[in-house]
C-alpha cells in the first residue's frame, strides 16, 4: 500500500501548479520525510532585492505537505512557525528537507531546514504541525485527484 501511495504522490506533486510558479522540484518522498529544492530568480525578489520571504516559505512548506502526505493519509497544516537566519545570494539553489519529530493519531509535528545547495548553508528553520484528518490521499494513479 505504501509504494503505491508514494508512486502517486509523486504523480499529483509533478501536477500541482503552484510550485511550478516558483520552479520548486521535488527531489525526494518517503513517508515523514521530504527533500524540495528552487533557485533564487530575480523574479523572487522584495523589495530590498533579497529573496522574498512568501517563497521561502513556499518551499519550506512544500517539503512540509509532502512529508506529511507521504504516510497516506491527508494531512493539512495546523501551525507553521518560521525563523529567517540568513538572506540567500543571487541565483543560489536553495533545499528544503522536512522531517517528522512526533507523530500522533490527529497530529504530526516536523523541522523543516532550509539551506544553500551549494554549501549547506542554513537561510530559515520552521516547525510545522500538521492535523491529519483522515481517509486516503485523494489521488489516483496519474496524479489527478478525486474528490
């Protein structure tokens, strides 16, 4: 059951369209665990020209659904509590890696770190907990989802 759930996460994640927006490729699924990454553009910028906050969190919270999915249930976010370290550099690659810490029947507490590819470099930290609601993913085999 769980190849088959992650074999079609896989195939809804590559369908989702907000993170094709911002170029984010998923590098890696299984079950409370995820590995995103995205290159800073110059299209990313605020207003100081350094990388927009909205996009890191929109990496680190894509790692984060995945992660959390990954275990076959649909799982939402609850909390998402993030701290910026660092700015990340011009045209840099950026990771997002989400783990699970704790997990209950209802809840699902994951770290997710988010760093410069190139030399680990650590821009933001999150922690985010994510309510389990129950029932299957809602997707079938080619990645379209079935409501």
């Amino acid at each position: 059951m769980l190849k088959g759930t992650l074999e079609r996460l896989w195939a809804r994640c590559k369908k989702e369209p907000y993170p094709g927006l911002l170029g984010i490729e998923v590098l890696e699924i299984e079950p409370g665990y995820a590995r995103v990454r995205m290159q800073f553009k110059p299209a990313m910028q605020n207003i100081f020209g350094m990388l927009h906050g909205g996009a890191v969190f929109s990496l680190l919270d894509e790692a984060f659904q995945l992660a959390c999915n990954a275990r076959g249930e649909v799982a939402v976010a609850q909390q998402v509590s993030t701290y910026f370290f660092a700015a990340a550099r011009p045209d840099s690659w950026l990771i997002a890696e989400a783990r699970e810490v704790n997990a209950t029947r209802k809840t699902a507490l994951y770290e997710v770190r988010v760093f410069e590819e190139a030399d680990d470099r650590q821009l933001a930290s999150a922690q985010a907990l994510a309510y389990r609601k129950g029932g299957s993913l809602p997707f079938n085999d080619e990645g379209e989802l079935q409501l």
